[in-house]
C-alpha cells in the first residue's frame, strides 16, 4: 500500500495526538464514558431516507491544508442551524486541528445546534479515536482506506459499528475499493467515492461514476454511494444522478460563501 506524502505527514501527527490525548483521558476511562453517551442519530438511515432527492452531507469546514482559510466568518452553530434550515441531509465536521483547523468542540456545537446526523471528519488511526468520536457525539466516523492498512481498518470498522455508529468508508482508487470490500458488509457502511486524486489533487468526477458501477457489481444496486470532492453546481450533480449516484458530500463550496445556509438552499433549488 503506497500512501501519500500528506497522509504520511497527516497519520504520524495522529499518532503523536493519541498518545497525548491518552495522558490526558485514558482508553479505559473513555470507554466508561461511552456507556452514558446519548443514542446515535441514523446517519445512513438519514441518507437512505432521502426519498428520491438528493441526500446532502454539509461540511462545517475552517480551512485546508492546500486553500488555508477557507470561511473567515466561521461559526459551527450557525452554519449547522442553516445548513439544517436549508434541507441538508447530514453534517460534516471536521474535527483535524493541524492541518485544517478543525476543532473537537465544532463537532459538539454543530450537534446541540441542530437535529441533523453528524460525521466526525478526521484522520482515525487508533482505537482511541472511535470510542472518542462517540463521546463527542458523531453519529458516523470517516475510515480513509489510502492510510489505513488492512488489519486497523478491519479492528476501527468493527468497534464503530459495535458501539452504534455508521462508517464512511473512503475510496479514491479501484485497488481501495477492493480492498474495502474486504470489511464485513453491514447496513452501518456508506462507500465514499473521493473525487480527487491524493497524489496530484487533480479532480475528476470519472472516479465517482466508474467506481459506483463495481461497488454495485460487487454489493449490490442498494449500497450507499456518496461522491465527494468536485461537485460544484447542479450541472455536475445532474451528471451523477444519470448514473445513479445520488449522495454527495460537498465543503469548500458552500463554506466559500457569505452565507453557506444560503448556497446549499440555492444547489437544492437547482436540481
């Protein structure tokens, strides 16, 4: 498995979190914690709901590593109450505080701050961060099949499922997708198919569509499919849904506006 020069650099800051994270509150005490954690909210029941519209994952996004900062008026609980008052389906938080400046709290403001699902949009690598990501309150968590090895992927895949949570189980390529069909099938797995390409972050929607067909070939015409990177309007939303791909995780187009409530509500207005 070949994995990314940012990702190498992502992962290792990771692993230097949890271990720092563990000084603080360790493995067992975050799994006592996890008994007293309020019931998940469905967020692939959400998706699968989306009763023949589109399913929209919102992102609550500051920043990134190649754009900077991305929405200077950032605020989670406003975003999240108007992504939620624009129709979005689910939300999207990213929690990475070194290289997009995420924060854990984000993801807590965003929940109390609406009624809508929430993934936890990170980089988890160890245990630690799926018992942590249901303390905090996601209902899904992100698995990143180019920086995960087959074994970590398997053990984070099955506690997360064990403790109530759906998966986004993310793909750029045919060899990951393969190797994520590995994982045991399960109403929890939502297949996020990433646009851009992590090598040369060139985006091409070709990925979405052409791996969508195998996912199907190999699981089935009900596996739930979201694309994510690239979407940038109505017109290349109408050129997933011809092939049948109907969930979509969009960020950066949303948070580079004034008011991202307002861009979902137009997107949604569109298609």
């Amino acid at each position: 498995m070949s994995t990314p020069t940012i990702l190498q650099k992502i992962v290792a800051t990771k692993h230097i979190e949890v271990m720092q994270a563990k000084d603080k509150i360790s493995l067992d005490e975050l799994k006592e914690k996890v008994k007293t954690t309020p019931a998940v909210r469905g967020f692939a029941r959400a998706l699968r709901e989306f009763d023949g519209k589109i399913g929209v994952i919102s992102e609550i996004k500051k920043a990134s590593p190649s754009k900077g900062v991305i929405c200077q008026n950032f605020d989670p609980i406003v975003i999240a109450k108007a992504y939620e008052q624009a129709g979005a389906t689910c939300l999207s938080v990213l929690t990475d505080r070194e290289y997009f400046m995420g924060h854990d709290d984000y993801l807590i403001q965003a929940k109390n701050a609406c009624t809508l699902p929430v993934l936890r949009k990170d980089f988890m690598v160890d245990e630690y961060h799926i018992y942590e990501s249901r303390v905090l309150g996601a209902d899904c968590i992100l698995l990143i099949m180019a920086c995960l090895d087959d074994e970590t992927v398997a053990m984070l895949h099955k506690i997360a499922i064990e403790l109530g949570m759906d998966v986004l189980i993310e793909i750029h390529d045919e060899s990951e997708l393969f190797r994520a069909l590995k994982l045991p099938k399960s109403t929890h797995n939502i297949y996020g198919i990433n646009n851009r390409n992590l090598n040369n972050f060139e985006v091409n929607l070709n990925t979405t569509i052409n791996l969508a067909d195998t996912l199907r070939d190999e699981l089935g015409s009900d596996v739930l499919i979201v694309s994510e990177s690239g979407i940038h309007g109505a017109d290349d939303i109408h050129l997933m849904q011809r092939h049948d791909v109907h969930h979509f995780l969009i960020g950066e187009q949303f948070m580079k506006t004034e008011n991202a409530g307002q861009a979902l509500a137009k997107l949604l207005s569109e298609v």
